[in-house]
C-alpha cells in the first residue's frame, strides 16, 4: 500500500512527533481510528476534482 | 438455486468468461449510461430526480430490463444539492438538472512546486477553495463547510450503493465496476491546470509536469485501493476514463501520460483488481501501448476500428464499446442491426469481447432507444459460440 506523506494525512504522526511524552500504546489506540478517517478524507478531496 | 439467482449467476459468469478472454454462452451486453437515460426513458424529471434519488431507484431497473442487458455500472449521479451547497465552479447544473462540467483552473502555474512536496496538502489549501467558495471562508467555517460536505457526500454514497444492490435483487443485472479513478496526467488537466493549463505547461516547464504527475500518482494508487468495496476481486472492476491522449502527440504521450498512467494500471492489476479503461477519442496510434498493459484490463473504446483494435490488443484486453448511438438517431433499425452485425464479426471471433455503446448514452432525448432494443435482441439471438 502506498503512504502519503502529507502535513493533512499524517496528521497524527506529526502530532506524536512533538509530544514524546506519548506512549507507544497511545500511538496505537489514536492511530487506528485516524486511518480511517484519512482514507473518507482522501476519498473525498479527490471525488471533488475528478 | 431460484430463476432470479440463476439469471444473475447466469450473466456474471457470461461476463467474467469475457474479461478473462474466454468464450461465454454468448456475447455478453453491457449498459454503458448514466442514470439520466433511464429517468427521461421513464418519462420523469431529471431535475426532481436528482434531488430524489427514489426515482433513480425506480427508473434505473426498468430501463436495464426493458434494455435486455447483461451488466451495469455502478450508479453514478451528480447532484446539484451536494454540488450547490459547497459553492461549486467546477459541476453546475443546466436547466433541467443535468450537471455541467465547465473549463476550470483550480491550481496556479507558479504552485506547481507545492503540489510536488506535498500534494495533498495542496489540493486541501489551494484547489479545493477556489473550485468550492463554502470551503474558501474565514476562520474555521472553511473547514465546518469541508466536514459538512464530507458528511452530505457519504450519505449520497450510500444511497447510490443501496441502488446498486436493488438493481441486483430486483432485476438480476450485476454491477460490474465499482470505485473510479483518474490516470495522473488526466487529474492534473482535468481540474487543476485545465486543458489549456497544461497544453501550455508542457511546453513551458516540462519537467515540472513530469514531476506532478509522479507526485499524484501515489494518492491515485491509494484512492484505487481504498476506494474498492472489500478485497480485490475481478469483478468489479475499478474504472478509469482516459481524457487527454487523442490531444497529445506521440512524444508528449510517452514523456508525460505513459509513465504514471502505467504503473497506476500495472500497480492495481498486480494487486488482483480488474481495471476498465474507458478509452474516449481515438487512440489509434497508441494501440501498440495499450497492448503493452498487464492482464486483467478491460478496454471500452469510443473509436476506431474493431478488427484493428481486436488485432493490435485483444489477447491481453477485453473489448468492448464502438457502437455508435448516432446510428440510433439517423438510421433505421435494419442499418442499426447491420453495424452490430459487423461489430460482431470483427471483435467476438474467439471470445474477449462484451458488446455496448461507443459513448455512454447520457439522455434519452433524440435517441430512439426502441432502436437499441432491437440491437441488443440481435446480439442475444446471433452472439451465441
């Protein structure tokens, strides 16, 4: 599978990055629920220019 | 197993024997329209149905029955609310609801350096508010707007995949391409640059296009996969109409749609989808590349002809389209059935071949669909192997 990198898409690992403080297992449960999100946001930005 | 089951199971087999260019029963027909068609057939409005999905519901089925064919498309319809409502240039309805698509530039030439570092973000910031003025407002109403039609988006999805499903159920025609994608070249002229955007751009920063086009391609790959409804499989097939080659010479061809728009369809192949290119204008000096394609690629050509076309592609794609529904406006029924008859003979020789309409047929007005019909019993009495 492809990985976009984008400010919008890796939203969340931007985010991690400037809070070390977060713990592995945070990363885990927050990320889950963001890919899903990324991919209804992808989905529709581009149905709007297609 | 019920007759209903059977009749489904019956034409999705006639059409995977085709993709996988083997011999079905008979040649299989495949509906290549919008839901527009069906609701002029029906002799309702375009306008309140595309406010009222219902009667795409109502309409679609009898049209595919009455139309004696094997497969459809999934249900695609732009609708003026979603479209109005987010402040669109890009679609805007006509009169009677019919959605327009105008000569647009949502990106710059100076931007092409931030669309090649991170083109999503580019695509959020730049062109989605000049296409869209709800998302163009101060503050966080911009981005409310964005949710909002995000929201309005997914539940008009939804109901287009409910219509699906009830064309399956009530009239047994199997719904044969799922999501659509563009090749990367095309969604760069289409609705960022323009058609004149980048007839100039090619010429004037070259590499930059290239460069574009590289960077789009990994969001095309991702919205091909992700766009899919569940595990790739053949059938559906993943959709993709091919917009700028017949305006490209054979060198801007190979330099700036060839490179991306192959991977793209090699890279989704590879990965055990079926994609259908919808090969609009005439492709008739890059045949040679499009036999150059992996497997598992279904082709619907606008022109051309078919014996050319079956020579030069037809033993790694599936063919289909060519007939021209300008016949169905001018011609009588006899000379209607003839040019089907030649279609046959110059593509179905050894399987491969589904037959269906050259353009997608997109209003019932002028047309005389009873014309289609007779078309269409010819090729199921005659197409038999």
């Amino acid at each position: 599978m492809e990985t976009i990198k984008s400010e919008y898409l890796d939203y969340f690992e931007t985010y991690a990055a400037r809070h070390p403080e977060l713990t592995e297992e945070d990363v885990a449960i927050m990320a889950d629920p963001w890919d899903v999100n990324e991919d209804v946001l992808l989905g529709y930005v581009l149905s709007l220019l297609i | 197993m019920s007759d209903a089951k059977q009749l489904l199971a019956e034409r999705l087999t006639r059409i995977e024997k085709a993709v996988n260019l083997e011999k079905p029963d008979r040649i299989p027909i495949f509906a290549l329209n919008g839901p527009e068609v069906a609701i002029d057939y029906c002799g309702r409005s375009l306008k309140s149905a595309t406010w009222n999905l219902e009667l795409v519901r109502e309409c679609l089925p009898v049209y595919y029955k009455d139309m004696k064919v094997d497969a459809a498309a999934a249900t695609f319809l732009r609708c003026p609310g979603m479209y109005t409502t987010i402040g669109s240039q890009n679609f805007i309805p006509n009169k009677d609801g019919f959605m327009q698509h105008p000569e647009v530039c949502g990106m710059l030439s100076t931007e092409y350096e931030e669309l090649i570092k991170d083109p999503f973000k580019t695509l959020v910031e730049k062109v989605l508010p000049r296409q869209y003025k709800a998302f163009d407002q101060p503050g966080a109403l911009g981005g409310l707007n964005l949710a909002k039609g995000a929201l309005s988006y997914l539940r008009h999805t939804k109901i287009l995949r409910e219509i699906d499903q009830y064309c399956i159920d009530s009239v047994e025609i199997p719904i044969i391409f799922d999501n659509m994608i563009e090749a990367p070249f095309d969604f760069l002229a289409d609705q960022l640059r323009s058609f004149k955007g980048i007839s100039v751009d090619m010429h004037r920063c070259p590499e930059l296009v290239e460069q574009a086009c590289e960077a789009l391609l990994p969001l095309m790959l991702r919205w091909g996969v992700t766009g899919y409804s569940g595990a790739p499989k053949k059938i559906p097939a993943i959709f993709m109409p091919l917009h700028m080659p017949p305006f490209l010479n054979p060198k801007q061809f190979e330099r700036f749609y060839w490179p991306t728009f192959e991977r793209l369809v090699n890279g989704l192949t590879g990965l055990g989808y079926t994609i259908t290119l919808f090969i609009e204008g005439n492709w008739s000096k890059l045949y040679d590349y499009l036999g150059c394609l992996n497997p598992n690629v279904v082709g619907i050509f606008e022109y051309g002809d078919m014996k050319v076309i079956k020579e030069k592609v037809g033993k790694t794609m599936c063919i289909m389209g060519n007939y021209p529904i300008e016949a169905l406006k001018s011609d009588s029924t006899e000379q209607c059935i003839d040019i089907a008859k030649k279609m046959i003979d110059d593509a179905a020789p050894g399987g491969g071949y589904i037959f269906t309409t050259g353009k997608s047929i997109l209003r019932g007005k002028g047309l005389d669909l009873e014309k289609l019909q007779a078309v269409h019993q010819y090729v199921i009495d005659h197409g038999k192997y």
